[in-house]
C-alpha cells in the first residue's frame, strides 16, 4: 500500500503473503519467565520456531513468512491463546491469521536465529521442497486493560485488492477518543498513516462513523504490489486510545516514518493498557 498526497508520496512496503505456502511452529525449547513489574506483565525469554516452504513465493516472502509463524507461536505460549495449527495454507487471508496473533500479546524485543535450510515433502509421491526455519527468541508484553470498553470497531472496504484500487476504513467508537491507524508492512515495520503530516487532530467523538481517508483528507491509500511479486498481503492496525491517559500517539511514534517491528510494539505497550485495537488483514493482487 502507498498513502499519497497531490505532489507527495509515502510508500511504505508490504507484508508479503503469497498463494501458497507451508508454515509450522515448533514447541519452545527454553522455559519462559515471567516477571511481574506493577502493572507491566513481560514474559521472557520465549523461544518459538517457525518454518516456511517455499511454494510459488520468492525466497524473501517465505523467509517473513517462517519469523511470522515463529512470532505467532511465541505470543501464543506467553498470551495463551490460540493461532493457526494447519501446516498447509492455501489462502493468503487466512495465512495472516498469523499477524491478527500481534494484538494478543507484543513482542517488544526479539533474538532470531537462522536454523540449517530444510526439506518439505508431504508424501513420497512428491518431490521435496526447499524450506526456510527460524529460531526466535523473544520478550512478550501482555496487555492488562484499565479502562471501560472503548467499544471500536473497524472495517475495511475489501480484503482482496487490485494495483491501484484504493482502500478506506470506516471506524466507530462508543466514546470520545484518540485514534490512530497503523499499516503492519512487508519489510517488517510498521508506519502511522494517522495522524498524519496533514491531518494531526487525532481526536474522535463517539457514536459516530469515521471514514479514513475521508472525503475532504489530502491523503489515499492506494494498493500495489511490491516490485515482481504477484500477490502480497499487509494489515491495518486500527487503535483507539482513552483520553485519560498520559501520553498520545504523537509523544510515540514519527508522522510517516516507518518503525523497526519490535521498536513499535515496545512503544505501543506503554499505552496499550489505556487502548483498544484491531488488526485487518488484506492481500494485494497484481494484474495478470
């Protein structure tokens, strides 16, 4: 996805998906610990595995594919909650499910490990096939809501795309608040789409439908592909924070800069007790 303004262009990359693929999470093999600390709750010390075969994707895809996995399986230990289980996903929506696992529990620091290049074969009839593991070790942030239900929801206008069909959110909350939106992307950093250099006022009142971009917003959001991928895939992250706490999204994160993975999640959990959130997934098709 890019967001552009008449005479200005932000582009940030994509998180990439492709159309079919093998992912599997292995056991961790160093206990975590827990460390309480007020009102903070940090499992360390994590360690996940994930894997990825290569299958009508290029090398790089497969590879954010396997840590993806590999994130997915460590916030499920941390959070306990529960992620994709299947080895063979063949639609990329779903293979996503894996970053929708990002709101459950945040990785605020990583260690990832490169295992040995494996084989995939799912029977003797086929021919085996390159695949790509990953070892992380990580810190996971669990989230410990302190305030009344913001009441958000988020909807996107599709979760399929075209190169060059624009995206819109429609967002509501049940209080006034302050909101923001995220796009999660391929190089594996996340950028503030809003606020944003024009539109810096990121205060809602409740009750009401918000559409972004708006009628009247400078900015689009405009889907492609990166270069010579046929099928990417990215996700929005739509957060409401309560007015009541102390700091904003602005004292947090740079307007359009994108930010390293766990550089985001580690900022985010400073006001994540104070905030409500929801991640849509998309994917982005390019033209035959």
């Amino acid at each position: 996805m890019k967001s552009e303004q008449p005479g200005y262009s932000l582009k940030p990359s994509h998180l990439l998906l492709a159309l079919s693929l093998f992912c599997a999470a292995l056991p961790a093999v160093v206990p975590a610990q827990t460390l309480p600390s007020d009102s903070r709750r940090i499992v360390k010390d994590v360690s996940a595995e994930g894997s990825c075969a290569i299958v009508g994707m290029t090398a790089e895809q497969c590879q954010l594919l396997a840590l993806q996995r590999a994130r997915a399986a460590a916030i499920e230990q941390a959070a306990g909650v529960s992620v994709t289980s299947s080895t063979l996903v063949t639609n990329s929506v779903l293979a996503a499910d894996f970053i929708k696992t990002y709101s459950k529990g945040f990785i605020i620091n990583e260690k990832a490990t490169w295992l040995p290049l494996g084989q995939y074969q799912r029977d003797q009839t086929t021919p085996p096939i390159p695949e790509y593991r990953i070892r992380i070790s990580a810190d996971v942030f669990i989230p410990q809501k302190k305030i009344q239900p913001l009441g958000l929801k988020a909807d996107l206008n599709k979760i399929s795309f075209r190169n060059g069909e624009k995206a819109t959110l429609e967002i509501k909350t049940n209080r006034k608040t302050r909101l923001a939106v995220f796009n999660l992307t391929a190089d594996d950093k996340v950028v503030m789409l809003f606020p944003n250099e024009w539109e810096k006022d990121d205060l809602v009142p409740g009750g009401e439908t918000l559409n972004f971009p708006g009628p009247d917003s400078k900015t689009e959001m405009v889907m492609q592909t990166l270069p010579g991928h046929r099928r990417d895939a990215e996700a929005f992250m739509v957060v409401a924070l309560d007015l009541n706490n102390e700091k904003d999204f602005l004292d947090l994160f740079p307007l359009g800069r994108p930010v390293a993975f766990s550089e985001f999640f580690k900022r985010y959990s400073q006001v994540a007790d104070h905030a409500e959130d929801v991640i849509l997934t998309y994917e982005v098709v390019a033209e035959n």
